[in-house]
C-alpha cells in the first residue's frame, strides 16, 4: 500500500467528527482510553484540526483503531476486500498511516475495524454528534494535548472535566 497524502484541513467538520469518533469508537471497543476533538476554522475556508489520542494497545488493535477514522468517514454497511484497501489508505492521515504500518498485516486490521464499526454504527453516529456538539470528549484517563486547545473554555466544556462518553 502507498502511504496517504491528503488534506484534512479542508475536509467538512461532521467528516472530520465521523473521522475521530471512528478512532474513539474502536478505541473504546477495545478497552483503550482514549480522547478526542475537533477545531473548527475560525473563518470560512480556514483551517480545521481534529484529533484522537489514545492509551497503549497491541499492534493489532493500534492498527484497526488507526484505520477507523478513514473507515468511519464510508458507509458503514461497506464491506471490503483487500484490493480496495488502497483506496481507502488514500483517506488515512500520515499518522495512521504509521500506526496502521506496525502491524504486519494491514488488511487484518482494516477488516477487524470495519466489524466493530459496522456492529456499533449508531453508536459512532452519536459519538460524532456529540463530537461536533461539544468539539471534546473523552474516554477517563487521556486529556487532549496542549496544542490543540479546546476552543470553548468554559467550566464544564474543559478538557479536565468533560463528562466521558458512553461507549
């Protein structure tokens, strides 16, 4: 597979909220704490950020989280076979491009992916809502790194005390 060279920057926010759910989803399926948010552009056509930080996991899950995001931006009913994996790398940031690499078998991870999403796709449909709602949500232990700043810094949309999403 070819590493990915996208711009996530100009993708619309609710993609980018379905992106980060799909990582947390997974993430969460797991058992791994994990974080995520989302930046809107401060003007139109300006620039977005959106991320998820996530604890330890073994190769296998790292990777199927890491293949989440661009999985949860599809139809959830997709199936895949090995040979479309290209094109969906080619919806993979560069780094879950470098997760994704660490496990041997990228097509064991993308379809172990693609099951959990599609078991619990209401749930990445709510995970994104509150996602584009709240910009911040996590699962108890991760904070969201310093330089991605919550945009809202009131008392009860904080990093530090957002109420953990219901997986």
């Amino acid at each position: 597979m070819t590493p990915p060279a996208n711009n996530f920057a100009s993708r619309p926010l609710l993609r980018l909220c379905r992106h980060e759910a799909g990582h947390a989803l997974v993430a969460g399926h797991f058992g791994v704490e994990w974080a995520a948010w989302v930046i809107p552009a401060a003007a139109p056509g300006g620039p977005q950020h959106a991320g998820t930080r996530f604890g330890s996991a073994t190769p296998l899950h790292s990777a199927a989280i890491a293949w989440a995001g661009a999985l949860a931006e599809l139809d959830p009913a997709a199936t895949f076979s090995e040979a479309e994996s290209e094109t969906i790398a080619a919806c993979v940031s560069v780094s879950d491009w470098n997760i994704i690499c660490a496990h041997p078998d990228p097509f064991e991870s993308l379809t172990l992916a693609a099951s959990i999403l599609r078991q619990h796709a209401g749930q990445l449909a709510h995970l994104a809502g509150r996602l584009l709602a709240e910009k911040f949500c996590s699962h108890p232990g991760i904070a969201a790194p310093l330089q991605c700043p919550h945009p809202n810094p009131e008392p009860n949309h904080a990093p530090e005390q957002s109420t953990p999403a219901r997986l």
